[in-house]
C-alpha cells in the first residue's frame, strides 16, 4: 500500500473510531454566516414553524366541540351542528398546510445556501493554511470534515431545525389545549410521559452506540476489502487471498454479533414505548370516566384530552433526534468555523509584499537554521548558508534526511527559517509577495502529481492568466511530451484520471515539466525528478530537463550522481550543514564524501552490468517512438497503485455496473426475474427459516393491535359521547375493560415488537454475514483478468460487498415482515369498518389511499433528493479532496483560488437540487401534515348526511374513522421504511452472479504440489494477448524462452513489449492463448495454483505493504504453517 493510501486509511479510521466530545457553539452561532436576507427568511420560517405546530392541537378543540354539539342535540338536523365545525376544520387544514409548506420551503432553501457558503470558506480556509499546519493536522480529515461535519450542519440548520421548533410548539400546544380543557385528567396522564421521553432517550442512546461500533466493525472490514482488492495482484502472488478471508470473516462476526444486539435492543425498547404509551392511554380511560362519573365533567371533553396528550406525546417522542441534529450541528460546526477563523502564519492568500518588475534568480541562504514544526527536536538545517548567481546550476547531494529537499521547500515559503534569511534577488523572502514568488519558480518533483482534469489544463495549471496554444505546445516540445500527446486518443483534451493514473511514471514527469516551464520561471526546482524511473523513461525526461534548465537557476536535488555531473555547483550536504562544494571534478579529485558517493554507485552500477546507453539522433527518435506508441504508455493499467476510494469512485463504479446489471434484468421475463431472484434468497436463508417465522409471526400480531387499539379507543369515546349511554361498573367491565385491553395491547405489542425486529435483524445480520463472506471469497477465488475489466473496480466492489449485501438482506428479512405487518392491519382495519357501517367505509377507504400515497410519495422523494444531492456533492467533494491530498503542489502552482472558484461552481449544481427539493419536498411534507385533517372535515360532513337520513348511527361513525384513519397512517409509516425493492432486485442479481461464477484460472482446483522446485523455466511458442485488449498481441505465437535452474535472467525493452507479462505467466496471473509455460518441465496449468506461486517471490516496482506490523507483513511471504523465527 503506497504511502497515501495508508494515510488516508489511518485518518478515516481515527475518524471512525475515535469520535471524541467536542465543543459546541451556541444555537444562534451556527447562523453567523447568513445573509440579511436570509435572516429575514430564517424569521419568516421560525414564525411558520411554530404555527404548523400550534395548529394541529387546535384541530383537536375543534373536534371536542363538534362531539359537544352532538352529545347535547337531539340527532336530527345534525348536518346543521356540523357544518361550522367542518368549515373551521378546512380553515385549520389549510392554514396547517400553508405554514408547514412555507416553513419546510424556507428552511431548505437557507439551509443550503448557508451551507453552500460554509463549504466553500472551509475550503479556502484549509487551502490558505501554510504547509506546518498541514503537518500536524490529519490532512485526511478535511475531506471528512469537509464532507460529513458540513453535511451535519446543513441537517442542524435547515429542515430538522424548523421541525424542532413545529415539534415543540406541538408539544406546548398539545399539553396547554389538554390542561385546558380538563386539569386533572391531563395531570394524571402526565405523570407517565417522563418515563416514556426517558425510555426513548435511553433506547437512543444505545442504539446510537451500537450503530457507531457495528459501522466501526463494518468500516474495519472495507479497510480489508481495500486493501486485497486494491493490491490483488500481491496477494496473489503472496498466496494470501484465504489469509485475508480470514480476517474479513473476523471482522464481519464482530458486525454480526453487534448487529444482533442492536435489533434486540432496538425491538424491546420499541416495544417497551408502545407498550408504555398504551398504558398511560388505559390510565386516561380510566380516571377519564372516574371524572365523567363522579365529577360531572362532559364526555366530549375526555377524547379532547386523550388526543390532545397523544398529539403531545408524538411531538415529544420526535423531539430527542430532531434536536440531536442540532446538536450534532453545533459540534461539528465548532471544528469546521474553528479553522474558517484560523490566520495562517504563512497566508497563500495575501496580497501583502513587493511585487519586483523581474526576477533575476540571485538565490541567497544567510545562515539559515531550521527544524520542522512537527519535529521540533530535530534540527534539519545548521547554519546553511550558499549564495546562486543567476544562470547557474547548484546540485544538492547527501544522505537521506540531510536537508536537500527542505532547503528547496524553504525556497517556496513552504515554511519560515527558525533563524536565518533567504533572499531571491535583493529582497528578503518574507517581504516579497507569496503569490509572485511561487510563479517565478518552477518545480518537477519525484513523484509527479497531475490532476484528474485533462493534460491541457494539467499543464495551464502552471500559470494564473491566459496564454496562446503555441505557448502550450512550445512548452510540451521543450518537455519532450508534445509527440505522445498528440498520439493518445483525445490528444491534449485527454483526461489522465486520478493522479495521472492513465499515464505511464515518464509521460506525467514529462507533462509536469512542461507545467513547470510553461510559466517560464526564472528558478527551476528539480527535486530527484528521475529516480523513480526506469532507464529509458529517465533518459527522456532528463533530456526534457536539460532543456528546462537552460538559461535559468536551477536547483537539483540528486539521487544518481550522474546526472549532475555538468553542474556548476555540486552541494554535499551532510545532517544539515554543508561540508563539501565544488564542481564534479574538484569533488571528486578532493577524494571526500562525494567522492566516495560516486565510488559506491559505480560499484552498484557494475555490479548489476549496467550498461550505458549510447544513442545517437536516428536512435533518439526510435527511443521516443518506441515509448510513445506502446499501449501501456497510452493508457497503462497500473492494478497495484492504490487510488484513493473515495466515495465518488465507488459512486461511479457502482452506477457503470448497476446500469450493466439493469441492462441484464431489462432483457429477461418479469415475473421469471423476480421468482427466480426469491428462489434462490429463499434457498440461500434456509439456515435462517426458525428465526424468520418468528419474525413474521411477530409482524403478524403488530399488524393485528393497530386496529384492535383503534377499535378499543372508538368503542369507549362512542359509548361516553353518545347521549343517554352508560357504561357498566366492575371489574372487567366498562371503562375497566377499556383500560384493561390497552394495558394487555400494551404487552402484546411488547412482546410482538421484540420478536418482530429483534427476529428479523438476528436473521438478516446472520444472512449478511454469510452472504458477505461468500461474496468475498468468490471475488477473491477470480482471475486476476477479471479485474482488469473497468467495471470490477475495487470501488465497485467493495460497494458490493457492503451496500448489494445490505439490500438484499432488507428485502429477504425486514422487507417481507413489513409486507406482512401491511396486509394484516389493512385487511383487519377494512374488516371491521365495514361491519360498522359500509357506506361511510367507502368513503373513507376510497380516501386512504391518498394518505398511505403521500407518505410515500414525501420519503421518494427525500431518499431521492438525498441521493441526487450526495452525487452533486461527491463531484464536488472529489475536487477538493484532490486539492487537499495534492496541497503542497497546489500551493507550489499557487491555485488555490482556482480550486475554491471550481469547488463553488461545482457546489450550485447541489443547491440548484435543493431548491427542487425545497419546493417538492416541502409540497408532500405540508400535505402529509394537513391532509388528515381534510379527510375529517370530508367524513364529519358525509357522517352528518348519513346519520340524517337514517344510513348510519352516530355509534359507528368513531369506529369506522379511527379504525381506518390510525391504520392508514400506520400503514403509511410503515411504507416509508420499506426497502427499495428495485434496488434490492439489482445487488440481487449482481451479488448472485459473482457468487456462480467460476474463475478460469481456481485456486482451490487440485494439481500437483511438489514441496519444491529446481526453478528452470520454459516458454514454449507461447501466444498471449490480455483478455482486456484482445486486439493487442503482446506475444504471436513465436515466443520461446528458457532459462535453467539458478540462472539470472534480465528483461529489458520499451514499455509494452512484454516483460512484465512473462512473469504474470509464470505466476499464472493469466493464462496463454497458445504454447506453453513451464516449470520444471510442467505445464504451469498442472500445478496448484497456490502451490506454483509458493515457489516464488516478486518484488515490483511500487512495494506494497499492508495494514499490518512490519512483521507480519514480512512474515507474509510464507504460509501460515511455517513458524519464522525473530533473527529470520
């Protein structure tokens, strides 16, 4: 694993699991970044707010006194007594819906806009820093940062705000119309309802840890996933694919068994609120009629009470994770405007300092002293001082860690001397202007970073205004990349991919030397920009050097010696200070350090049988041909260079392959796909049956008390509402049977909930586990050609093992128990409405459906809006995760402003999204709100007719509306956690394919296993091309190779002609078309496959190493039932 890579992976896992409390801000300070305007909207929304919330407990009083009308008539003309009652009702429901669509509207739309803004002040705060600060913070936190804690504070300060404040004047509503209308009755049903907050605090509280520890689990097996198939080609070559199924196994058994504790814990806390919410229901039943029977009270005035506590109890329930958004808002803002309000020591952005006419490229060190911030207590440079006339060519050399590439970063002003100055010219370096310095020096690194954009704007990057396409191509010919551009695809509009990773090592040194140059600095940075490559590539690209240099002062920093022979000024550097200077030849006659340098590297250099590489101009321009039109210098594949998986990696190799997978289920037979898709989860879950029958039993019976609950809530409010009826006195009778029945309704659903979630959630992690598993070790059992393919990315892979195995555990277990819960209540509730009174049923059922629709309909499109807004935001979010991963070449091409300038025209695309969610979200989210209230005024007025004409008796209206109200509402709440089936139909299929594919070249099939081998090796009229470039040959049928036991064999050749490929053959990452490839005279297909790579060992070019110690990581390269010793 490159350097980066384990970076980032360390980053995102203290992010994931130390998640530490922090400060907060003050509520109102997490608006300080809004506008007047939006101020004066935030006002308008607060005031909307708190009427959607006070108007719905009003509806209640409404209805109190419509019961009051009835109980004191006579029954006849009851239309008259309802007619105001029903007009005041519609005023409600519509001023509820204008409220909560105005509110919801305005919160979205400053909450975005807000944040919009906040995300971009955090980007150039961070860019703006100096790169001190970027060595003691986690650089790979800001992106999380960036990403998540602004995301949290949009969730704090938009809509879940304004439902705070809805929440709370319902909750104030509720209790104040309760305590109005009956103190004593409304006092006796609150003595439970801090039990039931505390109750749902608690189960909160939990669940929220053990969600944080299940995602640490779950995080701790993606990190495995990386790696593995991020480096599939060194574990395969390590035999270490059932190594690492092992620990992916250990690590999806932790998920599991935290899942399982978390439905537990999550199934009985619901219950236990259910049940707790029934019981204060049974006490207000009870005292209720004790108030109606002995002191007098109306009975219209007992339901007032009872739906007054319940609209309370449902606003206070809602409460806790409204304001834990806030909360959580307050927090992350605290980091995010902590670094908004940072000064950096050495601010990128300043406009302070002289601007000189012209840069001479006079370079002075005066005594300069430092150490690094992070490493205080080690001194880097002593007392350095050298003085560069402009023109010259100064070469600094020495051992690793002697102050060469410090004193070429002190230079950019990545960092201030602790004492000493640096003068550019006859000025100090602190009193010049930052910008102007950074674009008077050019800089070639010795890992080039080019951007994820094309080469034409990789190397614009080099310079801050306009400049003509013959500057551009002049620049690429000085840099020896203008004819190889020309031959790619697209040519300069080519785009290079993360880091470059479509180019070959020479082709982005060459392209960053054009950036470099493109600016015509009068100062040339080059910081070992050759030794990372090979041979060839090294001579184009220092010939491409050669010509930068020229005419400039030119700073080089020197891993191969020579290459700096013809410098005007060799630098021996040694623990900071200089010891040696001179040219090459004084140097070398002086028989010092640097002597001794070049002695050992013309012995390494002979004792590898180097040979020098004479050309002449016929055979540079072969050279460069060869180079340029090869394949892999097109566009190499480089499987072993960890890229970084960020989210919009795994967002668009998911989207490539689902669209694959979609193409795939278009073409097959609906009801055959779907059966088939159920067949085979069916079969897949027998392990699972016991539990999930539990689990629909469990559904069964919560399908059964929504009904049963509405029945027995209808019976009593009839029965204390209806003129002339009373209810018995006894035991288990009256009221006490009323209050008897919700206490055991309480319990039953206590017990249903714990079985239904608990049941469902044992049997889905279990299935997930064993489904994850299986995933992993098919993936890892496949080819190595299989992953050559675009779309078997390692993205899109782990995202199949996390996200496709999570859906389809939804569907298989939560899915099926949901549907269950749905036809059970729909089909009691229909039961018994129309056995009350069929007429009014119609009506009502006919109108339910537009309930259930709009609940629905409200969480389409808040997952959807989510969804769209998460693909806006990872476009975004991409580009500045690359320009704070890339953040010392940035500020070395002093563009941060071109980044935030991109990054905020990137970031409307998102708040363009929110204004579409603004207005269609906040248009469901009001007719969720109002449109129970709409039915009502509906039923009261057609009840009035039927009861008038004799259709119907006042004693079956209640049942048939609460019945069918609570359970369409239930029904639809029920729906809004629903999988998403067609989802789930997709990570189906795609999961299920890997599972029954079979790898064409298996390691578990048999073969012989010799517990050693003599090492010859044969290539027998072999015949290759990679299944991924069929069209390409990279051996005709004519290759023929040998090589005896103990031998060394040397492969040299321009890129693309096949040395690489001979030793994927031998280690059969691939197989070959035609020949043979032998080992010790057999046929490479007849041995184990794990056996035949035992054999050997590989060392590449990039080393890879894992998460691991460094020795287990060493102890890698032998199987697990060998013992290595500590001296091994």
């Amino acid at each position: 694993m490159d350097r980066k890579s384990s970076q980032n992976k360390s980053v995102a896992t203290e992010s994931v699991g130390k998640r530490q409390k922090l400060p907060k801000l003050s509520v109102f300070r997490l608006f300080r970044f809004a506008t007047l305007p939006e101020i004066a909207m935030i006002l308008c929304a607060t005031i909307f707010s708190i009427a959607a919330g006070v108007l719905l407990p009003m509806s209640i009083t409404v209805f109190g006194d419509l019961l009051k009308n009835v109980t004191v008539s006579d029954m006849t003309n009851l239309v008259s007594f309802m007619l105001p009652k029903v007009k005041k009702i519609l005023c409600l429901a519509t001023g509820l819906f204008i409220a909560s669509y105005a509110s919801n509207c305005l919160w979205i739309l400053t909450g975005a806009s807000q944040a919009h803004r906040i995300r971009s002040k955090y980007l150039h705060a961070a860019l703006r820093q100096e790169i001190a600060w970027f060595d003691t913070a986690e650089e790979g936190s800001l992106n999380t940062r960036l990403a998540t804690d602004t995301q949290l504070i949009q969730d704090g300060i938009s809509e879940n705000f304004g439902q705070a404040i809805a929440m709370i004047a319902q909750f104030i509503g509720g209790f104040a119309v309760a305590f109005t209308r009956d103190t004593k009755l409304s006092a006796v049903m609150v003595v439970l309802l801090p039990s039931v907050a505390l109750t749902g605090g608690a189960v909160g509280m939990l669940i929220q840890r053990y969600t944080t520890r299940y995602q640490d689990a779950q995080a701790n097996a993606a990190s495995i996933a990386e790696q593995v198939f991020g480096n599939i080609r060194t574990v395969y070559s390590l035999s270490l694919e059932f190594r690492f199924l092992q620990r992916y196994a250990d690590a999806l058994c932790r998920s599991k068994a935290i899942g399982i504790k978390k439905g537990a814990s999550l199934g009985f806390g619901m219950g236990l609120i259910f049940c707790m919410i029934n019981s204060n229901f049974a006490l207000g039943v009870w005292y209720g009629y004790l108030r109606i029977s002995h002191d007098g009270i109306r009975g219209a005035d007992v339901p007032t009470v009872l739906f007054a506590m319940m609209v309370g109890t449902i606003a206070l329930l809602q409460i806790p994770p409204l304001i834990t958004a806030v909360s959580g808002a307050t927090g992350a803002a605290h980091r995010i405007y902590a670094l908004i309000d940072r000064n950096p020591e050495i601010d990128s952005d300043s406009d302070a300092g002289v601007v000189p006419q012209k840069a001479t490229g006079k370079i002075k060190f005066k005594q300069v002293n430092f150490y690094y911030p992070s490493r205080p207590q080690q001194h880097v440079l002593k007392n350095f001082d050298l003085e560069i006339r402009p023109g010259m060519t100064v070469a600094l050399v020495g051992s690793s860690g002697s102050g060469k590439s410090t004193a070429i970063q002190l230079l950019q002003r990545f960092y201030d001397p602790v004492s000493g100055q640096i003068f550019i010219g006859e000025h100090d370096l602190k009193t010049l202007n930052i910008g102007w310095v950074r674009q008077q020096i050019g800089i070639v690194s010795q890992e080039p970073v080019l951007f994820n954009m094309t080469i034409k704007e990789n190397i614009l990057m080099g310079v801050s205004c306009p400049v003509s396409s013959e500057t551009l191509v002049s620049a690429c010919k000085q840099a020896n990349c203008h004819d190889f551009i020309l031959q790619l695809p697209d040519g300069y509009d080519t785009v290079v991919g993360p880091q470059g990773g479509s180019l070959s090592g020479g082709q982005k040194q060459r392209i960053s030397i054009a950036r470099a140059i493109i600016k015509n600095p009068a100062i040339l940075l080059l910081d070992e920009a050759t030794s990372a490559l090979d041979t060839k590539s090294e001579y184009l690209v220092q010939r491409a050097l050669d010509v930068a240099a020229a005419n400039r002062t030119t700073f080089v920093v020197a891993h191969r010696l020579s290459t700096i022979r013809n410098a005007d000024m060799i630098v021996v550097l040694d623990e900071g200070e200089i010891v040696e200077r001179g040219t090459h030849k004084s140097l070398v006659e002086r028989g010092g350090i640097y002597a001794e340098m070049v002695k050992k590297q013309e012995i390494i250099a002979s004792s590898d049988n180097n040979t020098s590489i004479e050309c002449d101009t016929d055979e540079d321009t072969k050279l460069d041909q060869d180079l340029e039109t090869s394949e892999d210098d097109k566009a190499m594949i480089i499987p072993e260079k960890i890229l970084p998986l960020n989210r919009q990696i795994i967002t668009d190799s998911t989207r490539r392959s689902k669209q694959m997978v979609q193409k795939r289920l278009s073409s097959l037979d609906g009801s055959k796909k779907i059966g088939k898709i159920i067949r085979k989860i069916i079969r897949y879950m027998r392990p699972e049956w016991p539990l999930l029958v539990s689990g629909f039993l469990g559904s069964t019976s919560m399908g059964v008390f929504v009904p049963f609950c509405a029945l027995n809530l209808s019976k009593f409010l009839t029965a204390i509402t209806t003129p002339g009826v009373t209810l018995e006195d006894g035991p288990l009778t009256g009221a006490n049977l009323h209050a008897f029945l919700f206490v055991m309704n309480g319990l039953g659903v206590l017990v249903a909930c714990s079985v239904q979630i608990g049941s469902f959630e044992a049997a889905g992690e279990r299935f997930a586990y064993r489904l994850q598993y299986s995933v992993f070790k098919s993936y890892v059992k496949q080819e190595v050609s299989y992953f050559d393919q675009p779309e078997c990315s390692a993205g899109f892979i782990i995202s199949t093992l996390a996200m496709d195995a999570k859906n389809v555990k939804d569907i298989a277990t939560k899915g099926w128990g949901d549907i269950i819960q749905i036809i059970v209540t729909i089909v009691l509730a229909m039961t018994i409405a129309f056995t009350h009174n069929w007429r009014l049923s119609l009506i009502i059922i006919g109108i339910m459906p537009l309930i259930a629709g709009t609940i629905c309909f409200h969480m389409k499109l808040q997952v959807g809006s989510k969804d769209s807004a998460k693909k806006a935001n990872a476009e975004s979010g991409k580009l500045a995760d690359e320009a704070i991963k890339e953040i010392r070449t940035v500020t070395s091409l002093h563009r941060q402003s071109y980044y935030v300038e991109k990054y905020i025209k990137y970031g409307e695309v998102a708040r363009t999204l929110c204004r579409r969610k603004a207005f269609l979200s906040s248009l469901s989210h009001a007719m969720l709100f109002s449109l129970t209230l709409y039915i009502q005024a509906i039923v009261f007025f057609a009840a009035g007719y039927f009861i008038d004409d004799g259709w119907m008796k006042f004693s079956e209206l209640l049942p048939s509306l609460l019945v069918i109200t609570l359970s369409a509402v239930c029904v639809g709440g029920v729906c809004t956690f629903l999988p998403d089936y067609e989802q789930g139909k997709l990570s189906a299929i795609s999961i299920f394919e890997i599972l029954e594919r079979r790898p064409t070249i298996d390691p578990e099939l048999e073969g012989i296993e010799p517990c050693s081998v003599q090492g010859e090796i044969a290539f027998d009229n072999v015949k290759f091309a990679y299944p991924s470039r069929p069209g390409q040959t990279i051996f005709d049928g004519d290759f023929n190779l040998h090589g005896n036991a103990g031998q060394k064999l040397a492969l040299v050749g321009h890129s693309g002609c096949g040395k690489s490929t001979i030793i994927a053959l031998l280690q059969r990452w691939y197989d070959s078309q035609g020949g043979k490839v032998l080992l010790d005279d057999h046929n490479v297909r007849s041995y184990g496959v794990q056996n035949l790579r035992s054999h050997m060992a590989l060392v590449g070019q990039e080393p890879v190493l894992f998460d691991m110690t460094i020795g287990e990581n060493i102890r890698a390269g032998i199987s697990e039932s060998q013992n290595a010793s500590q001296d091994q």
